[in-house]
C-alpha cells in the first residue's frame, strides 16, 4: 500500500478534506452544531455536497447526530479521550510489533529519516504533532504493519479523530522531548526487528500521550 496523502477526485472531496481539516484543527469547534445552509454558504457549494461531507464525517467519529439536534462536532473531552486512547493503546502496539516484522528496509529507512527532520522542532521546544498522512509517524506505522483489517480501523476509522485531540491538545512543554525520544526508541525497535519491544513501546507512547492530554482535559479554563 502507497503512503501517498489522499488527494481529492471530486469538488464534493475536496469540500469534505476542507471540512474534516477545521474540524480537526478546532477552525469549528468541538461540541458545536452544524448547520447546512451556513456551511454551504461558507464553502461555496451546494447543501447536498455539505450534507455528504457530514455523513462521511460521521463515518470517521469526528460528527455524531442526535435526535432533535442534528449534526454536531464531537466533544473532546476525558471520558471520549480514554475509550479512544484504550484502543489506540492497543491496535497500534499491534500495528508496530507487525511494523517490525512486515515493513521493508527502505521504508524504516524512510521512518528514521522522518524521525531526524522532526529533531530541529524539538530542539527549539516547538509543539510537537505532525500533519496528516506521510509526514505522521503513527500514519506510516500503521500502513507498514500491512495488515489491512489493522489499517482501515485506524486509519479510515479512528484516524482524524485521534488527531483531533493530538493537534488541538497537543504537546509543548517537557512533554515534546520526550515524545520525541519515545518516537526515537520505537523506530530503534522496528529497526531491530525486534517485535515485542515495538509493542510494548508503543503502548507506554499512547498511555504517556493519554496520559498528558487528559491533564489538560481536566485542568480548568484560564
């Protein structure tokens, strides 16, 4: 499988990338309610492509509907944050002891060069998330586990919604350099072929992340 970033086909692609991106991004608010006639307005087409674009938002948990309120941006919030990162937790300790067995030397070749361009943002204590697709480290773990039941879970299913938390809630702080570290000594493991510590890695990464995330879930507002 390709780990080319999705590119949009259609005007109605193109309208639902768009979308997903401000949703993820907080441009649109989590919690907030989504009104079809001021999207189509906002992005310039048609109330039958928004309509589309939110029911394929559904799909992927970053919209729910609710009887007698309609179509609305998920919640982030400790509980939805702790059911998601449980699976997270372990479907991707799955996907990088399957990384180290399955993917090829150029692709964690690949990874490791990833990995070294990330350095310079933690040396200066940027915040540390990536943006969707070739340039995630999670993304192309995922795809190099080449199972494809593993990949169409966390990729077409729980993906964005991951990002959601990771790049609206994302690291700064102490938090970034050991995240990176933690990246680091995942990649060694795959390298190494060496399963078991990939997994048990891996986890220890998203309960950390969990972990730093639900802090600031939990903290009040300034």
């Amino acid at each position: 499988m390709s780990l080319g970033i999705e590119q949009p086909v259609t005007n109605a692609d193109k309208t639902f990338f768009q979308l997903r991106k401000d949703i993820v991004e907080g441009l649109i608010a989590s919690g907030s309610k989504l009104s079809e006639t001021e999207l189509s307005t906002r992005y310039e087409v048609s109330r039958a492509v928004i309509r589309e674009a939110i029911n394929r938002l559904a799909s992927c948990h970053l919209v729910e509907r609710r009887a007698n309120v309609g179509a609305r941006v998920v919640d982030l919030s400790p509980d939805g944050l702790i059911q998601l990162y449980q699976v997270r937790e372990a479907l991707e300790g799955m996907a990088a002891r399957l990384a180290a067995r399955n993917m090829q030397d150029e692709e964690i070749a690949s990874l490791q060069g990833l990995i070294d361009s990330h350095f310079n943002k933690v040396k200066d204590g940027q915040s540390y998330y990536q943006e969707a697709g070739d340039v995630d480290f999670h993304y192309r773990i995922v795809l190099g586990s080449k199972n494809a039941h593993l990949i169409s879970v966390l990729i077409d299913g729980l993906y964005h919604l991951v990002r959601m938390y990771r790049v609206q809630l994302g690291m700064a702080g102490p938090r970034v350099t050991r995240a990176y570290d933690e990246h680091r000594n995942i990649v060694h493991a795959i390298a190494n072929r060496d399963e078991e510590l990939a997994e048990i890695l891996m986890r220890r990464h998203i309960l950390y992340s969990k972990n730093n995330i639900e802090a600031k879930l939990r903290s009040p507002s300034p």
